[in-house]
C-alpha cells in the first residue's frame, strides 16, 4: 500500500494554484470531500488534504471531460 502525502491548505492552494480561501470556502465539502480528500485529524479544526486522493478524481475527471471524436471503426481520438 502507498503512504499518503498529507498537506495543508496553503500546500494545497500552492499545487492547485488557487487561493487557500477558495479552497476553505467553496471547494470544501462540495468537491473535496471529508474522509476521501481530507481528514481532521483527532478531531481538530485544522484539516489535512490528501494528495494522492485529489491527484487521482483530478486525472479521471479531466479524461472524462476530454472530448473523442469517434472514429469508423469504432475507435475514438482524444480532441
């Protein structure tokens, strides 16, 4: 099993590049998801995002929005 990379808000905000407020107050709990994209840990206000977690919805969403364009013989090319 690979360890996970937890990081801080502002860590997140730096990869991401978005601003940490962004982050807390619109991304939090709507995209990110507790227990999936982020832990309290000891049930503390402060909050650790886990980086594998979000790379990886990242990656699949990215290739799910990605238009094909589909081809005779039923293969697609990625547009």
């Amino acid at each position: 099993m690979a360890t996970a990379t937890y990081i801080t808000t502002e860590e997140l905000a730096c990869r991401l590049h978005y601003d940490s407020r962004y982050i807390r107050e619109c991304l939090k709990d709507s995209v990110l998801l507790e227990g999936i994209h982020y832990i309290r840990p000891f049930g503390r206000r402060k909050i650790l995002y886990i980086w594998e977690s979000i790379e990886r919805d990242m990656m699949k969403a990215s290739v799910e929005e990605m238009p094909m364009i589909p081809l005779a013989r039923g293969g697609v090319v990625n547009g």
